[in-house]
C-alpha cells in the first residue's frame, strides 16, 4: 500500500539577544577574553531560548496527558498559588505505558523535567540507585535514568493552566502548573540555523565594542497522529 505523508513545516522564529558593550578599558584591566566570554553568553541564551520553543512546540496541544498523584508539595511555577501533587513513580509508568501503546521504541526514550520535579524524582528508589551506582553524564546534560528514561533536568520547561498548555511567555495564572515531557528523538523535529554574531568595532560614543547574537530555530512533532511524545503535568493538591 502507498503511504500518504502530510506535509509539514516549521516556522522558523528569529531569535536575539540584547547588545553587551565591553569597553577598551575592562578589556586591559581582566586576565581572560572578555569578548570571548561575552560570546558564549550570548549563544548559550539563544540556545536557551530555542529549547524553551522546542519543549512548547513539542508538549503542545494534541499531546498525551499524565497528571501527577504524589503527595502535596510548593510549586516554583511563579504566580502559581496553593500546593502541586509531586510526580510520583506511577506517574512516569503511566507516560511510559503510554509510549508502550504507541509502539514507541523503547530504546532512546527522554524525559525532560522542571526543578520541582526533579526533586521528586529523587525520591524514586529506582532513581536513586542508578544515580548512586551509574556513571557521570554531566557532560550531556543527562542527569540520570529512571525506568528506561534518560532525564534530564531545566529550571523551567513548560506551564500549564489546568491542562492547558499556555503559550510560551503568557502572563502567569493562579492555576499554572509545571510540565515534563516525555519524547523520543524520532518523533519530534527540530530545526536551528547558524549563530549570527554581530560586533560594532570601536564605537566612538562608548568607548569600545557592541556585540549580540541572532539565531533562527523551529520545532514541531513528527507524527499528525501525535504519537511519541507525552506529557506530566501537575495537579492541584487540596
């Protein structure tokens, strides 16, 4: 039988940073490349941002829910108000049990959590005892496995209200919760063009340099279907 692919596309967002001066004079009093460090900067905050769009892009609507079950806990998602129930153990199987339905490979599976949930998920055993006898994957950015799951930890992925994805960068509500997302490689595209650095050489009224940083980066899920990718998100607690 013919397969029938839809086409897809990615909207490719520009993204930039806001012009750092260094002066001529901090660059002869510091004993390292401050342009150089200011580069970097730069491209780490693009890099950033391209992942936040991705996670959004990624965890949009469409996506499978799990909420979480555990036991009452502070949220840091900033204007939320009251307690979040904490992701538990049956809450990861769940996700999982959901990518099993999907025929999902079950080799290469991701999770990716906010700081909050982290800090739950050190309290699964079987976490714990990974990340006491495993070996170190700072490098990566992976900061563990749990279930099959290489985890991976941001200070914020994604917010919700309710079961809502928000859009990225709204005003927060009382009833934000915080979200995981749970994928695999194959199901999800992303797409990110070269780091634009721009530099204004002595700029005669500062004194010094001017540098920023363009980028342009997109993401969506593979799968109209919108199989391979699921995500956590809190529930109130009473």
């Amino acid at each position: 039988a013919k397969r029938t692919d839809a086409a897809t596309q990615y909207l490719l967002l520009e993204f930039t940073t806001d012009p750092t001066l260094l002066q001529d004079s901090e660059g002869l009093i510091v004993a390292y490349n401050k342009r150089a460090s200011i580069i970097d900067q730069h491209v780490k905050k693009i890099n950033t941002k391209g992942q936040d769009q991705a996670l959004y892009a990624w965890a949009s609507s469409g996506a499978s829910n799990v909420g979480t079950s555990g036991t009452g806990r502070a949220t840091s998602s900033p204007s939320a108000t009251g307690l979040r129930k904490a992701l538990a153990k049956d809450d990861v199987i769940a996700a999982i049990n959901l990518l099993n339905q999907q025929d999902v490979p079950a080799e290469n599976r991701k999770i990716i959590v906010p700081s909050d949930m982290y800090g739950d998920i050190l309290g699964i055993d079987e976490f714990v005892r990974a990340d006491a006898f495993g070996t170190s994957n700072i490098p990566t950015g992976l900061v563990g496995r749990v279930f099959g799951l290489d985890v991976f930890m941001r200070s914020r992925t994604t917010v919700f209200t309710d079961t809502t994805i928000k859009a990225e960068g709204a005003t927060g509500l009382a009833a934000d919760n915080q979200g995981a997302v749970v994928w695999h490689p194959d199901f999800v595209r992303r797409a990110k063009g070269a780091n634009k650095v721009y530099i204004n050489q002595g700029v005669a009224e500062y004194y010094g340099d001017i540098m920023s940083v363009m980028a342009r980066f997109g993401a969506l899920r593979a799968r109209n279907d919108n199989k391979g990718v699921v995500t956590i998100v809190e529930t109130a607690s009473p």
